[in-house]
C-alpha cells in the first residue's frame, strides 16, 4: 500500500503515449482505524484509490494522477493501491471465506484501509462488461462480511446485509471502447448497476458517481489532455475542501 505525499510530487499532466509513469510514495507509518461514524465538517478526508490497469504507462494511470492530484491540492490523504503494480493476489482461497476467517497481513491492511476511508475512487478499463479480473478478485478479498457489510442476528444470508463502510462517496473511472449509447442499449451498462447498486449501494455508500471516457483507442492527445482536467475537475467537486458539500 502506497501512502502519498503532496501532490507536488506528481506532475499535473501524464503520458498520452506508451511512457512509463513513475509512482513512488516515502517511507511512512500508516495508522489503520476502525470504521466509526463519519464526522463531517471541514477536516480533511481519508480517501482510498484503487487503480486497476496492467499497463503502467496506460490513460487509467493518467486518470488515477490527476485524481491524486485534486484531491491533495483540496488536503485530502490519499491511500493509494496500483494492483498490477503490487501483484495483488485477485485469488480467494476457501479459508477466507467466513467471517472472522484469519486473513494475511497485506489483505488486512486493505481491509482497514477501506473500511476507515471516508471516500473511495475505483479506475479501470472496461473489459468485456467487467473490471479487470484482478479488481474482480480485489473485491471478492477485500469487499467481505464484517468489513462492507453483515447479515443481522438470525439471518443465514438469505436477507439484505448492513452496509458497514463509512465512505459517504464513491467515485468510479472506466475507460471503453464503446460509446455510451451502445453500452446501454446493447449491453445495459452492467458496469454501473455492478459498482452502484451491487457493490457500494449494498455496502452502505449513500452518493455514488461514474464517469466513462471513451473511445480511448481512437482518441487523441488533445482529448486525452481534456479528458485528464476533467477527471481532475469532478474529483475536486465531489471530494471538496468543505466536506459539508
């Protein structure tokens, strides 16, 4: 897990090419809380950012930058995760699956880092109707009973669970190859009833947002550049300095 510095550290703009980006994060202690109630008033948030794309020079990576960007430019903490970058393991073995199961530190830290964030921002591409299988894999490990949610006393899972998450917002960046009219006449945009209503609507997030920038393969470096202060634009609205908005 990558606690980020300021954002001077990053650079506004990314590469619109086949470059490498470059992400490193000091040496630093980071304290995990448990979820509590969310206070808000104008304190700085605790957003998590979760970044799933395999190429390290790819326009999700661009996005993922300009997210970090807003963010600390509102003081903002971000908590950062490039999944390919870290290999995370996207298995979930039959020992994790019960609640309380013992879990490996690194999935621990994830499990304390999303469920103290007070706002989540997802990027990746959309592959086939789906996040890549590792993200898939991210919130089979780390989306689990007793940290996004539970089943109330004498319900055996048949039920609605409790959402558990503190996060009030959460924010979502795909990438596609299809317009968006195509992905929802065609295919039904299952990415969005997936993140919204599946994933952070079950789990107690009360604002959800999704933003689609497309077509990526036919796109060129000035609506890429667009793109990217847009995507800066929409997290500094929804994550703002005054957390009362």
């Amino acid at each position: 897990m990558n606690k980020l510095g300021s954002m001077n550290k990053y650079r506004p703009l990314f590469p619109l090419e086949k470059s490498e980006v470059a992400i490193q994060s000091p040496s630093s202690k980071t304290l995990y809380l448990k979820a509590s109630t969310p206070c808000y008033g104008r304190s700085p948030m605790n957003v998590s950012l979760i970044l799933a794309h395999p190429n390290q020079g790819s326009f999700n990576h661009a996005i993922a930058i300009a997210a970090i960007n807003a963010l600390e430019g509102n003081g903002h903490s971000v908590s950062f995760h490039d999944l390919y970058r870290e290999r995370f393991d996207p298995v979930l073995p039959y020992g994790e699956i019960p609640k309380g199961a013992d879990i490996d530190s690194n999935l621990l830290k994830h499990c304390q880092e999303i469920a103290s964030a007070d706002g989540i921002i997802i990027v990746h591409p959309n592959w086939w109707g789906m996040p890549p299988a590792i993200l898939k894999g991210w919130v089979d490990r780390v989306i689990r009973p007793g940290v996004a949610y539970e089943f109330l006393e004498g319900d055996s899972g048949e039920g609605v669970p409790r959402g558990l998450l503190k996060a009030r917002k959460a924010l979502v960046f795909n990438t596609s190859n299809t317009f968006p009219d195509r992905e929802r006449e065609a295919f039904g945009d299952p990415l969005q009833r997936l993140w919204k209503d599946c994933i952070f609507g079950l789990c107690g997030v009360e604002e959800f947002y999704r933003k689609t920038y497309c077509v990526i393969a036919t796109s060129t470096p000035v609506k890429r550049t667009a793109w990217l202060e847009d995507a800066k634009d929409t997290v500094a609205e929804i994550f703002p300095k005054d957390r009362n908005r």
